[in-house]
C-alpha cells in the first residue's frame, strides 16, 4: 500500500495539485515504465486541457504580464537639476498609493524625470475625550488619526511643462488627497530689471484707470483733454502709488471728523454756560 501526491505544472501561472491514491502498483498499463502509467497520463491531459495556452499567448512571462501591474517606467536625467516636488497627504493609504503611482506614469508619458516614491513617516494624532456627558461622564473614549505621506521630485524639465504636469494631477486629482508643490524656476541675469519694469507697466496701467474713473465720476461726456491726462499722470508718479492717496484721504477726513467733533461739543458747553 503506498498513497503520495503528485504536482502538475500545467503553464507558467498555473500549478495544478493532483491528488492520485494508488493501493497497488499492478494498476499501471503494462509495459509501461515511468512513474506516471498512460491512463494517468490522460487524466492529467484532461486536468491541463482547461488551463492550457491562449491563443497568441508566449511562453516569456514578460509578456504575459500587463505593463500596468509593472513597476512604472522612468526617464533618466540628464543635468540632474530638480524642478519641482510634489508631497501628498490621505488619511487613506490605498487610494493614495494609487495616485502616485498614476503620477509617475504621467510623468513618464510627459518625458519629466521623476525619482521613486520617498515614504515619508506617518504622522499620527490622538484625542482622549468624554464618553458622554451624562452617564458616561467618568469613562473616556480614544480617537486616533494617521495621515499618511509621499513624496516625487520631478527634474530636468521645462516651466511649461510641469505646468501641464500639475493642471492634470490636480483635474484628476480623487477625492480625500492632498498635494503641496514646492517649484523651482531658472531665470536669466537682470530678472530683477525685467520685473521692476513689469511693475512699472502695472503701475501705469493703475494711473490710465483712475483717470478714467475720475472723469466717469464726474460725468463729462466730452472727452478729457490730454493736458487734464497728462497732469493727473504726473500726479500719480509722483505719489508712486494711489494707495497714498487713499490713506492720506482717510486720515483727513478722520482730522475734520474729529475737529468738527469737538466744536459741537464746545458750543454745547458754551450754550449751556450761557443758559
């Protein structure tokens, strides 16, 4: 009497367990020699038969695999100058891993070199409150709260690029993520020369519209004569900003409101020493 158990491979996914118990060894077919005797050969036909190759299929399992359940793939960097960084907080681990991975994935069809997931520590946060107020007064009850953090650094690409990057993300972006970017730019020398002449462009722009709601509040119907434009503007450069104007304003009329203020009270004394 002897029983034992014998194991199938059918495919390389597929492992099938058979369980074959055998009183006697005169059950084989004769002439047959090997372990497996033809009739079990056939069952075991059968068994595979169900579990065998697809059509089109390959015996590589690289490509039996789906490249979604792969690791996502990466572009290498070049000057290795690191652009942007994308921290993401959930209190739910499962569909913020799936997120990022979406990221990475993104990145790659974007040609942005992107690092692997950084996981950062968990932060976690607890609360001992009251059970209840009445009954339950004494008892406290526990609360905790785990919120969960990655990180990705994005390198090597351009400002319009990571833009695109982060408008998709934030579209796409489930419910229950947070994402905090922090950005890096590179500029050209005399940055600071373009930028005060952009503030100077704004500020003009600021004047042109003050005159123009200066003369509609006045309601002219003619239009205003460009001396009248050319000294409001001169004003206005002179004053750097209209928003002295509008704190010197308030502080007058604050002096007058005070100043009025006090004459009614002096007259009122005055009235009542005279009556």
């Amino acid at each position: 009497m002897s029983s034992f158990f014998k194991s199938v491979i059918s495919n390389s996914k597929t492992r099938i367990l058979v369980f074959s118990r055998i009183s006697s060894l005169r059950g084989y077919v004769v002439g047959s020699r090997d372990l497996f005797g033809e009739n079990q050969l056939q069952a075991i036909d059968r068994i595979q038969k169900p579990f065998g190759k697809i059509d089109g299929e390959t015996d590589s399992p690289e490509e039996q695999i789906d490249p979604i359940y792969l690791e996502p793939q990466r572009i290498p960097q070049k000057h290795n100058i690191t652009v942007c960084n994308i921290h993401f907080r959930s209190y739910i681990l499962g569909p913020m891993d799936f997120f990022v991975d979406f990221a990475r994935r993104t990145a790659f069809h974007l040609s942005i070199p992107c690092s692997g997931v950084v996981y950062l520590p968990t932060q976690t946060t607890r609360w001992t409150v009251p059970r209840g107020p009445f009954v339950h007064k004494k008892s406290q009850e526990n609360f905790e709260r785990k919120t969960h953090k990655r990180l990705l650094t994005f390198k090597d690409a351009n400002k319009n690029v990571i833009d695109k990057l982060l408008l998709y993300l934030s579209k796409n972006c489930p419910p229950g993520i947070g994402m905090r970017v922090t950005r890096w730019e590179w500029e050209e020398l005399g940055v600071g020369k373009r930028m005060f002449k952009n503030a100077k462009t704004k500020e003009e722009s600021r004047m042109y519209i003050n005159v123009e709601k200066r003369f509609n509040d006045d309601g002219d119907k003619k239009a205003p004569s460009v001396g009248n434009i050319a000294d409001i503007l001169i004003k206005g450069m002179e004053k750097d900003l209209s928003i002295n104007d509008d704190l010197k304003r308030s502080l007058k009329d604050e002096i007058n409101y005070s100043e009025s203020k006090d004459k009614t009270t002096n007259n009122l004394k005055d009235d009542k020493e005279k009556a």
